[in-house]
C-alpha cells in the first residue's frame, strides 16, 4: 500500500454483501483509470479488503476521448491476467470480469447496430451520459437497445448535474426498466453535496439496484477505504438488497457475450 499518503485506516470488509463490483477502470492504460499494473493491483488488494469477492472491469467507450475496441480490450485483459497469475496472484487473476462502460455518443447508434458491446454477466449493458450536457433522443436508443433484448444498467445517475433525484426522466426509465447503479464514493461525499445527497434519496426510493465503486486509481482506493469505516454506508448495505451478486463468477462467463 505504498502508494498512500495516509496509512492509518485499514479497509473494513462491509460490502460483502454485495459480493461483485461491476463498475471500475483498473484495467491499465486505456482510459482515464489505472496508469499500471502495479496501480491495479493496489486498487484490487483494497477492494478485496473492503469485502468484493469480484470485480468486473469497465473501461470507458467514449469517442473521441477514448475510442476502445472490444478486440483489443480483451486482448489486454486477457495479458492482465495472466501478468497476474504469472506473479502467483491466482486469486487475483480469477477474480476479475471484463465488461465496458459505454457513453452514448455520435457512434453509439452504430454499436447498436452492430451490436458490439462487451456485457457484464453477458447480458448487462452498463451505460453512461455526458456528465455535462444532458443527450436527447434518448427514448429511441433505451427501445433500439431493448428490441436487442440487452438489460440496461445506468451507470451513476446522481452524478448527472441536469436529473434530480425526482427527475420525471429518470422515472421515465424506471418505467422503462433500467436498472440504476449508484456509485458507493458518492454516498461518502467525494463528488460533493449534490451526488451525496441524491444518491442516498434514490436508494430511499427504491430505484438502486446496483453499488459500483468506479474506482479509477489509489486516490479512489483511500476513499474507498474512508468509505469503509463511514457507519451511514455500512448501514444502507446492510438493510438493502443489491443485485450486484448477480455476477459473482466472471471467470466462469462464457455464453451470451454479445461479442
Ligand atoms: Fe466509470
């Protein structure tokens, strides 16, 4: 744990209970995560400590910032895991998923159409939208990707300055059945007051269904940390119920990639 400025906290292992991350940027070098593999392994040594049994990795699809392609994405992957069971990290390696997080973009209609997206548990599609400017049209793409029978997974949506947490559009796609992922260092504060807040009202209505740590590098691994001694959040993971279990077993995925 060298790379922390504070080494006074140890990691507490209060998400147990939701058994998988499916929300993090560890995989090095290909967006703005993880800068190496020395750098992942310190995030997924803490995110081990903190309870998580599994971690899908979901590298941001977003053009021009990062243009990913699924092939090389796995390629990748694939080297990371071996790197790390070459280096005796067994568990380490067999822990780990390979998904993506996919912003609705100007080519995103064409990923649709070629349906080339790398899924968590084969089947989640976990998407994002500008943190800036709120994406119009949004209706077509939530029914386009629904005709192709992929479950959708908002990524965040307390980070989006434009939707409160009673925003008539974000009801809109709970009708519509969009599953929504909150981020667990928004409820400790670490994107400020508004995130905080809105992140705890939308678990108290009920619209969560999943906790990522989007965790991006060993400043998020502290905060991480932080999180694990803040009572309030151990709290809400003990009373609710995510279904981020769901994909506890990444290493065993092999049917229904839609890649
Ligand atoms: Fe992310």
């Amino acid at each position: 744990m060298g790379l922390f400025k504070s080494k006074s906290k140890e990691a507490r292992p209060i998400f147990a209970p939701l058994v998988t991350d499916m929300h993090c940027h560890l995989l090095p070098r290909v967006d703005d995560g993880s800068k190496s593999e020395e750098e992942s392994v310190t995030c997924l040594r803490v995110m081990k400590a903190a309870g998580f049994e599994s971690v899908y990795l979901t590298p941001h699809y977003n053009i021009p910032r990062f243009p990913n392609v699924e092939e090389d994405i796995e390629r990748r992957f694939a080297d990371l895991k071996l790197d790390l069971a070459t280096h005796g990290d067994h568990d380490g390696s067999k822990m780990l998923g390979i998904a993506g997080e996919y912003r609705v973009d100007t080519g995103f209609n064409d990923r649709i159409a070629a349906e080339k997206f790398l899924l968590i548990g084969g089947k989640y599609l976990l998407m994002e939208f500008s943190l800036h400017q709120q994406v119009m049209g949004l209706d077509q793409v939530l029914f386009d990707l629904q005709m192709k029978n992929y479950d959708i997974i908002l990524a965040h949506p307390e980070r989006y300055p434009y939707y409160s947490s009673s925003s008539h559009v974000l009801q809109h796609f709970k009708d519509m059945g969009v599953f929504f992922q909150i981020n667990i260092l928004s409820l400790s504060g670490f994107y400020g007051e508004g995130p905080k807040r809105k992140a705890y009202e939308m678990v108290e209505n009920g619209w969560v269904e999943f906790m990522g740590t989007d965790m991006h590098n060993t400043l998020y691994a502290q905060a991480l940390i932080d999180a694990t001694h803040d009572r309030k959040i151990e709290k809400l993971v003990e009373k609710h119920t995510f279904m981020n279990r769901l994909f506890a077993h990444p290493d065993e995925e092999k049917e229904g990639k839609k890649f």
